[in-house]
C-alpha cells in the first residue's frame, strides 16, 4: 500500500524527470506535449463521466470553442489582417513577443469563460435527463458546432483559420513552450481535481454517480452539482484548445476543432481504459492510449488503427473497470482468499 506522503514524493520525482525530459528527447517534443494533452482531456471528460457516471460524448465542444474564441483573440487583438485578404484561411499574422502571449493569455481565458457559460446555458437544459437520454443528446453537440462553425466565414467557415506564428525572435521554441505550458495545465489540472474529489463536493457527485434519487431525497441539489462539474471541465478543456489549435497551427472545424472520431472519443476511451472514476485512472489511459496509437503508427502504418481498435475491444472486455479496477478486484479476491484461509 503505497501511503500519500509516498505518493506525492513520485509526483513530484515524476515531475522533475519531466521537466528535463525536452532536453533529452529533442526530437520527440510534440509527441511528449499531446501526452500531457491526452491527460487533461481524459481528466476532464472523468469529473462528470467518471464521478458523476453521465457519459457525455459532447465534451468536444468546449474544446473546440476554446480553441476558436483563442485564435480569434490572438488574430484580431493586434492586427486588422481581416481587411486585407479575400479568405481567412489565408490571413497569416505575425506578431511580436509581448504582442503573442498577451493576446494568447487573453484568448484562452476568453475561450474558457465562453466555454463555462455555454456549459451553464446547456447543462441547465440536459443535465436534466438521466443516463442514456443525456449521452444521446450530447451525440449532436460536436456535430452540431462543426456544421455552425464552417458557415461561419469570419473563422474561415469550411476552410479553417491559421493561427498567429510564433515569434522567432525568442530564445524557447514554440514546441518547448508548449510542452511546459501543457505540463502545468496538466499538473493544475490533476492537483485541483483532486482536491476537489476530497472535498464535499466531490462526494456530492459519487452520490450523485451511486443513486441519484437517493442523493436528492437528502437535499442535494443534483442537477445545480452536474453543472458545475461540467463547466469545470469546460474550462480547462477550452484552456486545452486553445494551446492544441496553436500546436498544430491550424483550424479545421471538423477534423481538428469538433473532431469527435478523435479527440472526442479519446478522452473516454483513455478515462475508460485507466479506471474511471478515479485521480489516477484518466492519467495512466491516457499515457498508455497514446502511447500504443503512436507505436501503432510508427510500426504498423495501414494497420494502426485496426491494431488500436483490438485494444480498445480488450480493455473493454477483459478489463470493463478499467486496468485499476481490476487491478483493485484482484486484490481484494486475494485478501477475502487469505482471509478464508486463516479462518479454516
């Protein structure tokens, strides 16, 4: 049994080992920085999927606004490059040190504070349904905003938007910055989480999670707790956004923005795969998920994601609680056997 004090020394051992690790893999920088992506969103997805037992498949909306309201910000804020060009996909703005981060800090809070109002606005109109009725009716939240976002010319409609170019000028490159910048989001993230877990409310949402009507006949106002957990994690997944449309430096609505079939479905499966429900779970799916797809891709190019899908389909039958969960049920048959053991 590993005790907390124990727990929180690997913390932060893992956390100085991943402070160097830029400087030991160079190369490898953008593939390390969509790990930390990975953990936010499974940690994300799991305070309401996971603590709460909703399955949203509509958590892709928030990142997707987040990275939007960002890039708006950081084109707009500095520049009237709009006036210039016939097509916004073709606006490239280039901006000075101070001019990218202040108008980068100032878009991604302004995506994560648009984020946390549509998650009031819409989780006071479904967080009302209950178990299947909410997972089919967040099915269309994604969908919905990619279809509204490429009619929408001044974010390039169809075509996308670029992102401002990261100043040359500075000493740290754009994937070593956004490397530490995606480790504290993560770091923030899990720390806040589980504080939150500890507290009251979270034991608000696992009552919530273990029987609902039982949790309102004792004055808990269980609708009023969804939403909460939900725009928290519509914040820091807009903060999430806002630093992948950077990354990549480009904005698709649809396959990158609103992207279900990926992002969307990966922040479950990871939180899935690690042990919903739990800190540590969402953390150790998301490293192992992007791991495999990576190996995957680099090894069995045209069969990579037939491979990840065999994975998915053993998770979900060998392991249906997640590699902690059963990791848990086999101790705990092992501690009844040797309890019955020493009875006889």
């Amino acid at each position: 049994m590993i005790t907390k004090d124990k727990q929180n020394t690997l913390i932060w051992l893992g956390l100085a080992i991943s402070a160097i690790v830029p400087f030991l893999f160079p190369n490898h920088i953008t593939l390390l920085t969509y790990i930390w992506v990975m953990i936010i969103l499974a940690l994300t997805w799991d305070m309401l999927g996971g603590q709460t037992g909703y399955t949203s498949f509509g958590n892709i909306l928030f990142l997707g606004v987040g990275m939007y309201v960002s890039a708006v910000v950081q084109r707009d804020m500095f520049s009237s490059g709009l006036d210039r060009f016939e097509r916004v996909s073709e606006i490239v703005v280039n901006l000075n040190a101070s001019e990218y981060f202040i108008s980068l800090a100032v878009g991604t809070l302004s995506g994560a504070i648009v984020a946390v109002l549509l998650a009031v606005i819409l989780g006071s109109g479904i967080l009302g349904m209950r178990g299947h009725y909410f997972a089919i009716c967040t099915l269309g939240l994604g969908h919905a905003a990619a279809e509204i976002a490429s009619g929408i010319d001044y974010i390039g409609a169809g075509s996308g938007m670029v992102t401002p170019l990261y100043p040359r000028e500075l000493l740290i490159g754009k994937e070593a910055f956004y490397y530490y910048a995606f480790l504290l989001v993560a770091v923030a993230t899990f720390f806040l989480f589980r504080k939150i877990y500890q507290s009251q409310f979270g034991l608000a949402l696992n009552a919530i999670r273990d029987n609902e009507n039982k949790a309102e006949s004792m004055g808990i106002h269980t609708t009023q707790y969804k939403i909460a957990g939900w725009s928290i994690s519509a914040f820091f997944l807009a903060i999430a956004g806002a630093g992948i449309g950077n990354v990549i430096g480009f904005i698709d609505p649809v396959e990158i923005a609103f992207s279900g079939p990926t992002f969307g479905v990966w922040m479950i499966i990871m939180a899935i795969l690690g042990g919903k429900g739990t800190i540590w779970g969402p953390v150790l799916g998301a490293v192992i998920l992007y791991s495999a797809k990576e190996t995957f891709w680099t090894y069995l190019l045209g069969w990579d994601k037939v491979a990840l899908g065999l994975l998915i389909l053993i998770v979900v039958v060998y392991f249906p609680k997640g590699i902690l969960g059963y990791f848990k049920d086999r101790k705990q048959l092992n501690n009844s056997i040797l309890s019955q053991k020493g009875e006889g």
